[in-house]
C-alpha cells in the first residue's frame, strides 16, 4: 500500500518493500483465483449439467457481490473522487472512438446509421450491460467486427432490396437468440479448447479486411483526380495519410 511505500527511506528500501507488495497482492489474487475455482467445481460437482445450469451458477457467484461493487467506491471521498475523474477519463477517450466509427458507420450505410445514432445506441448499451450483465466495469463500445457485420449486412440488404433497419433489426434479434441459447447451454466453455491462433487468424483476417478498404479507398482517389491537371496532387493527401498510418504504429 501507500503507506507502507512512504516509510522506505532510500531507493533500495523502496524498490524492497514495494516487491514484497506486489508478491503479497500476486499472492492474494491466485488465491482468491484458485477459491473461485473450487467454487466452479463444486458448483458443477452438485449439480451437474442440465440446461440453464451455467447461468444458475453464475448468479450465484455474483448476487453476494452484485450491490457492494457499486456501492463500495463510495465509502469515502478518495473513492467518490476517482469515481468522478474516472468517468469523465472514460468520457472523453470514448467519445472519440465514437464519432469516428459514427462517421463511417455513416459513409458505410449511406447516412442511415449516423453519429448520434451511434452514440445513443452505446449509451444505452452500457448502461442495460452495467445493470443487468452483473459486469458495470466493462466498457461496451463499437467495434471493428461490428463495423465490417454492418457493412455486410447493408450490401445483403442493398442488393437484395430490402428495409435495411428490418434486416438489421432480425439480424439482432437472432444473435440475442443465440446469445441466450449459448448462455443456457454453457458452449462458452468449449473456449478453454480454442488456442492462441483462433483469436490471431481472426485478428489477421480484420486487419486485411480493413487494408483492402483503405487500398480501395486510395485507388479510388487516384481515379477521381488523377486526370485533373489541376487537381493533379489530390491523391497524394490519402496515401501519405495511409502510409503514416502505418509506419509511425510500425516504428513505435
């Protein structure tokens, strides 16, 4: 803790003590891991599996704790302060993300889905989560899978001619169908046999789904502007915005 870092009264003494907190922290942790554990295999052991019974169990575990998680940083005043400069940290380097997907959402659906719509539908994300997930410390943001799932979805609709919102609006549903199917059924615990490699090829194939867009987007560019004696540099502004895009993550 703070207090006993701040009796350390040279480097060397600080460097001491401030390693025998983090081994008592790591110490503390797996136990209360390993606690947790024994629970998940007596929970199982009793029960067995039956349909619903992942869920049941997860209830469980979290109901003793489910009030005091939002009530325990409000004990004291150095609790309510973080909880104030957390959130307005958490406001302003999630509003950015935000826009940005809710421009694209928008060049993607054509003006359909929008900042604002983008914006609310986080919000209101977030909070149903914090209330009824069990889980208020996660943050629920947009994503690029979601990204590239609507711009699927949009061209299936588009070329098919139909209502995009219906389309859209089943396409939720039927995840949620699943989603609680999944739940009820425990398949989340068939993850433990899924590697390393899974959770990279999907990150490969998000990465190469985004390059094509943007090598799209640049060809594009050259097309429009090339011809233009006047406008003749126009697509330079793009590829030299991709290339420092790349390279400076790159170096870094």
């Amino acid at each position: 803790s703070s207090t006993t870092t701040q009796r350390a009264t040279n480097p060397k003494e600080f460097a001491h003590i401030f390693g025998l907190e983090v081994h008592r922290i790591y110490t503390e942790q797996r136990a209360g891991e390993e606690k947790a554990l024994d629970a998940d295999q007596e929970l199982g052991e009793n029960g067995g599996w039956c349909f619903g019974n992942d869920l049941i169990n997860d209830i469980k575990r979290r109901a003793p704790h489910y009030l005091s998680d939002f009530t325990e940083g409000m004990k004291t005043c150095a609790g309510i302060q973080k909880i104030i400069s957390t959130i307005f940290f958490l406001f302003f380097s999630l509003m950015m993300p935000c826009i940005a997907f809710g421009v694209l959402f928008s060049s993607i659906t054509h003006g359909i889905i929008d900042v604002r719509k983008v914006i609310l539908s986080q919000a209101l994300a977030g909070l149903l989560f914090s209330i009824f997930g069990g889980q208020h410390l996660l943050i629920i943001r947009t994503t690029i899978p979601i990204t590239i799932f609507t711009k699927v979805i949009y061209s299936i609709s588009d070329a098919q001619e139909m209502d995009f919102h219906t389309f859209y609006a089943m396409s939720g549903l039927w995840s949620s169908i699943f989603l609680v199917l999944s739940s009820l059924t425990g398949v989340s615990n068939l993850m433990k046999y899924c590697s390393r490699s899974t959770e990279e090829i999907f990150a490969l194939f998000i990465s190469i789904a985004f390059s094509v867009d943007a090598i799209k987007f640049v060809a594009h560019e050259f097309d429009d502007h090339s011809a233009s004696t006047r406008r003749s540099v126009t697509w330079l502004k793009p590829c030299s915005v991709s290339f420092s895009s790349w390279y400076c993550p790159y170096r870094l």
